[in-house]
C-alpha cells in the first residue's frame, strides 16, 4: 500500500480532503498534530502546518522524518500570475521559487518531482503545469507581479511551495504540488480569498483526491 503525506496550510483547505479520507485516526507527534486514513488504496497522513515558508518547512521535515511517506503532497489554493491563468483553473507545480526576502535575490528554483507532475497532468488534463514563486506575504501589486513572471517565469504564486520542495529534496522524497487559484494578476486582496477560497479550496481537494487514487490504481 502506497504511503502518501500530505501537506496543506490552511485549516478551510484541510477540511475540504479531510472530508474525503475514510477510517481517520488522529495522532500527535512530537507537538504536532496529524489525521491518518485512507484514500482509496493509499495510507494517508494530513498535516495541517500553517501559512508561510518557515511553518511549511517544519511541517514538511515532521511528515517526512516521522512517517516515511513514498510521497509528499503539498496542494492549496493559490493566486494566478499571468493573463492566462484564471480563477478556478488549477496549476501542477514543477518547480517553486523564492518571491520575496533576500532569497529572492541569491537562490534558485527548487523542482518538484518531474514524474509526478507529468502523472498529474495527465489525470487532470484541464490543468496548467509550470513554476510557481513562493512569497513571504501576499503581493497585491500588479507591476510587482510582473517583474516577478519576468525574472522567474512562474504562472502562480502561493506561501509555501517552494519550502516544501526544498524540505522534500533535501530528505529525499518525491514532491507533488497541485494549486487551484483563488485570485489572478490583477491587483488582489483578502476580499478575492473570501469570495473564491472555498471554492478553489474544494476543487483542489477533489482534484487531490482524483491523483492520489490515481496513483494507486496505475501500481
């Protein structure tokens, strides 16, 4: 049986998979808490981590150190960064960079894993695979944004991508990022979060739940 962890920010986001894992048992772990279950065939542990690189890095490094997994799964809602790329539409990661702070000027993009990725475009074939840049803090700023596409080339923007890539190839493990977006490039604001959060929330979980039985089935 495939073991899969899964690592998501927000509690709204959680639930949406959360409702969608059969047999849960909670488990605490050195402080931090997870759901085991199961879907489809897979073995799954959720960790809620929080917002934000520093939280994703810890919550990464917990899954991966204490359970294991054959693979690790960030997904969550996102911000779209370029025209193309709208409200709804869903993106798999191939790689995520930083998009703010000093590491924004000094470090390169780290890639999620390149067969993952091609296995989730095919089962989702409506999506969008392409870099995502991971911020500090969300960028309202149209022009910011485009500097941003310009320099790095990424079509979305989310809060913790690019730490659990980096956590997920330093220990090993291969790294799937699916992202629905919530907003686009437009200047944006908490007030696209609340009008189209749940929404993306909810698809990027059925979404979730479609690749991990996927790659169940495909053994």
């Amino acid at each position: 049986m495939k073991k899969i962890a899964v690592l998501v920010a927000m509690g709204m986001e959680a639930a949406k998979l959360i409702a969608r894992i059969e047999g849960i048992q909670h488990e605490k772990v050195a402080g931090k808490k997870f759901i085991c279950g199961k879907i489809g065939q897979a073995q799954v542990v959720l960790h809620i981590c929080g917002m934000g690189m520093r939280k994703a890095t810890a919550g990464a490094k917990a899954l991966i150190e204490n359970y294991q997994p054959d693979i690790l799964v960030n997904y969550g809602v996102s911000g779209g960064l370029t025209p193309g790329i709208k409200v709804g539409d869903t993106v798999v990661v191939t790689s995520s960079c930083p998009a703010s702070g000093k590491a924004y000027r000094t470090e390169s993009a780290a890639p999620t894993d390149e067969a993952l990725a091609a296995f989730a475009a095919q089962v989702l074939p409506d999506a969008t695979k392409g870099p995502a840049a991971t911020s500090l803090g969300i960028i309202v700023n149209k022009k910011r944004k485009a500097r941003l596409v310009a320099k790095t080339g990424a079509v979305c923007i989310d809060m913790e991508s690019c730490a659990a890539a980096k956590t997920a190839r330093a220990l090993g493990t291969p790294l799937l990022v699916i992202r629905c977006m919530s907003d686009t490039v437009e200047p944006t604001s908490l007030l696209h979060f609340f009008k189209n959060g749940d929404m993306a929330a909810e698809k990027v979980a059925a979404e979730t739940e479609m690749v991990i039985k996927a790659l169940c089935e495909r053994e």
